[in-house]
C-alpha cells in the first residue's frame, strides 16, 4: 500500500470529501475489500437504523420507437418496424390498475424518444392517469423531456412547468451513462450531450421535483471518467440538493449494436463502493438486483447501498439485453431479512 493510498484511506475514514485525483486513485489501487470496509462504514454511519428501502412499482414502457438509436441499446426499433409499439391508453390503465392492486405507490414510464409524440401527448396523458389514479408519476428520462421541449419550441423550464402541472410529479435518472461527451458520442451519438442532462435535473429540482442519477458502466469508458461522472453528480447535489438517490448499473451487451462484454460482479461491487464513498451528499445508494440478480444486490448491501430499489412488476429495457432477473415483493424483504437488514417499504421521496 502506497503512502498516498493509506492518506486516501483515511481522509475517508475520517469522513472527509475526495477531490477527483484521490477518488481515481482509490478506485485504481484500493482492492476489492478496502473499499467495500469504507463504503460499508459510510452507509453505516447514514443508516445506523439498519433498515434497507424498496418501492413497489412498475416501469411502463410506453413505446419502443426511438429517433436516438443507441448502439447499447437492444430495447428500440425504428419507426415501420413490426416490432415496433405504442401502448394505447387503455393499456396504460390496466397496467396501472394492477400495480395499485399489487401495492404499487410509483409507475416509472419511460419509453424510446418517439418522433411523434409530443407535449400535448404527455400532457392529455398524465392528467388522464391522475384523474383515474392515486399514484406518482416518476416519468420521462432528461433525453425525453428534452425532445418534446424541442418538439414545441420551449425552453426545458417550460416544458417542466407544463408536465409538473399535468401531474409529473419526479423524473428517473435515466440517460446519463456515463456524463462525459467523448464516451457519449461513441456508445450513443443521437442522444443528448451531459450539459442537457444536466440541464433537466437542475430545472427540476428549481421546481422543487425530486430526480434520482444514474450510471450505466462498462461499455467504453475509462477509470477515469467514472470519477468525472460521479464528481459531476456530486456538484449538482451540492448546488440543488435535489437527487433522492444515485443507482449505478453494468451495460448488457446481449443483442446490442455495441456488443463487447459484461462487467463483473467484482467490477460492478467497487464501483458501488466508490460511489458511496465519493458522492458524500447522496443519501441513498440503490443496489442493482435488475442487472445482477438477488445474491450479488444482497452482497451490495455490504458495499455501500441501502435501498434495494423497486419490485418491477414489469421492466422491458434490460431483458431485450437477455437479462430477466425478477423478484415480487415477498422475496426482496426475505433477501433483505437474510443479510440481516430489516425490510421497509418505501415511497419515491424515501417516505417509509
């Protein structure tokens, strides 16, 4: 161990903040377990109540035509194509109506960036779900709510304004990947650049609506820019305060343009460990038992996270990658009880 990985370590023990160089540095040189102790300490000394958090929802793909064409994604299809769809409201309900029967408190909606569905769409569809329904609407990724701002010539101040009243109450982190441009432009070169992005989430949070970040890992990005990502998160949080938890995933080559391979459990695990470490201003970390299957999110939760994210009544994304894991409510508190945390059911603003 060098001399300036032991001052690395214990700056943190003392739970003091890493600049950039000392988070690449860790994440580089500290093995598998050092970080793990320290994310687990950190998680500890936020949680000390023991208690891991899940939600009960259902993510709503709502169309699968995409103007953006990410070469990691194996989800979209192009307008014309006949796999190609779009829920019909009906459809939307029904899905809806079975996630309240099953305890549901959330639908994330989140679909491809459709050349044809714009402001009007969104918004005769959220007033007509919170006129049937008592639930949150945590909807619509920055890269959708950008398109549709362009699509109708406002500002994305604006376009918020107009969605927040048609009843989106809280935006998911998705389409971050990684918030670096050179790694953007490689794995998806329609989508939006990090600055819009980021643009979304502080526009959301001036209007007082909560948004989680994200991490989508393993494709083609350095050490590195991993800790860029995560310092960039980490100074927004400092701006806003507005992110209610940061979820870090691994691509899934499987039926993708970009193929390569799947990171590991041990890549995915350090990490998690870093993010808790150098994002010191997010409370919560969510473990990734959609891509990593129940044994590797319960080991998770020695690494830094305390929320075990959502049931998923239904998830489309990452099983056209040929990921299928799935558990229902019961099996995330049995996983939960097992590592000996105690299960608590949560809303989207960690409310239990």
């Amino acid at each position: 161990m060098t001399i300036d990985l032991k001052h690395i370590i214990n700056k943190v023990s003392k739970g003091k903040r890493l600049d950039p160089e000392e988070g690449l540095t860790l994440f580089r040189q500290g093995d598998l377990l050092t970080l793990g102790e320290l994310a687990n300490s950190i998680r500890r000394r936020l949680h000390a109540e023991r208690l891991v958090t899940f939600i009960v929802d259902r993510n709503i793909n709502y169309t699968n035509v995409c103007v953006n064409k990410c070469k990691f994604c194996a989800f979209y299809r192009e307008a014309g194509s006949a796999e190609a769809y779009l829920l019909s409201k009906e459809e939307i309900y029904t899905k809806i109506a079975e996630t309240i029967a099953l305890g549901g408190t959330q639908i994330l909606m989140q679909g491809g960036v459709h050349p044809d569905l714009g402001m009007e769409y969104f918004e005769d569809l959220f007033r007509s779900i919170k006129s049937r329904f008592t639930i949150q609407i945590h909807s619509l990724s920055p890269s959708e709510i950008t398109y549709v701002s362009k699509k109708a010539d406002i500002s994305i101040h604006q376009a918020l304004v107009r969605l927040k009243a048609a009843g989106l109450d809280s935006i998911p982190g998705g389409g971050a990947e990684i918030l670096v441009d050179r790694v953007r432009k490689k794995v998806s070169p329609n989508k939006i650049r990090w600055r819009q992005w980021v643009e979304v989430m502080r526009e959301a949070h001036k209007l007082g609506m909560p948004t989680t970040a994200t991490m989508m890992f393993g494709s083609l990005e350095t050490d590195k820019e991993i800790v860029e990502h995560l310092v960039r998160l980490r100074e927004i949080q400092d701006e806003t305060r507005g992110f209610t938890a940061f979820i870090p995933w691994t691509y899934q080559p499987g039926n993708t343009e970009l193929g390569g391979r799947a990171a590991t459990a041990i890549e995915y695990l350090k990490v998690l460990a870093l993010s808790r470490i150098m994002l010191d201003n997010f409370r919560n970390i969510q473990a990734s038992w959609v891509t990593q299957g129940a044994k590797i999110a319960q080991v998770a939760l020695e690494f830094g996270a305390n929320d075990f994210g959502s049931t998923m009544i239904e998830e489309n994304v990452v099983a056209a990658a040929g990921v299928t894991f799935r558990m229902d409510r019961q099996e995330i508190v049995n996983i939960i009880n097992d590592a000996g945390y105690i299960p608590a059911q949560r809303d989207t603003k960690y409310n239990i």
